[in-house]
C-alpha cells in the first residue's frame, strides 16, 4: 500500500483474505444450522433411533451453502469498501 491509493496487489490480497473468512464463517454457520435440524429432528419424544438419518446427510449441502454465501458476502462486502477508497 502506497500512500493514500490502494494498488492492485492489495486489492488481490483483501479479496481473498475476504473470501477464505467469509467462506470459514459461512461453512460454520451451515454447519450450526444443519446440526440444528438434526437435533430438533431427535429430541421430539416420538423420535426413533434412526431420526438423524435423513437430515445429517443434508449438513455438507448446508456447510457448502453456508461457505458459498459467507464468500459472496465478504467479497461484495469488500469490493465496496475498496470502492470508497479509490
């Protein structure tokens, strides 16, 4: 970073920090809510010893989502922030 202007491999550098942060809070945040759905699943008092079953095979798809979103957000997030700097 040189004086008040950012250069472009700073730009490469924030961008992609922002991508991995966003993509580790994301991935965690699908992963709290997918465990959610399975423990919501298995404390009703009728649940059987198979209740987790079905929706555990659904918490990668909500990790990958969660990381998705989590990327797009830090990167747009990011992107105007460096905007305001120029």
């Amino acid at each position: 970073m040189t004086g008040e202007h950012w250069s472009n491999d700073d730009t490469k550098a924030w961008s992609m920090a922002s991508v991995a942060v966003g993509a580790l809070v994301g991935g965690l945040l699908g992963l709290v809510y997918g465990e959610s759905i399975v423990h919501k699943a298995c404390a009703q008092s009728d649940a059987s010893n198979l209740c987790g079953l079905i929706p555990s095979s659904f918490v990668p798809g909500y990790v990958l989502i969660g990381a998705v979103i989590g990327a797009l957000a830090a990167t747009v997030a990011v992107f105007l922030f460096m905007s305001r700097k120029a």
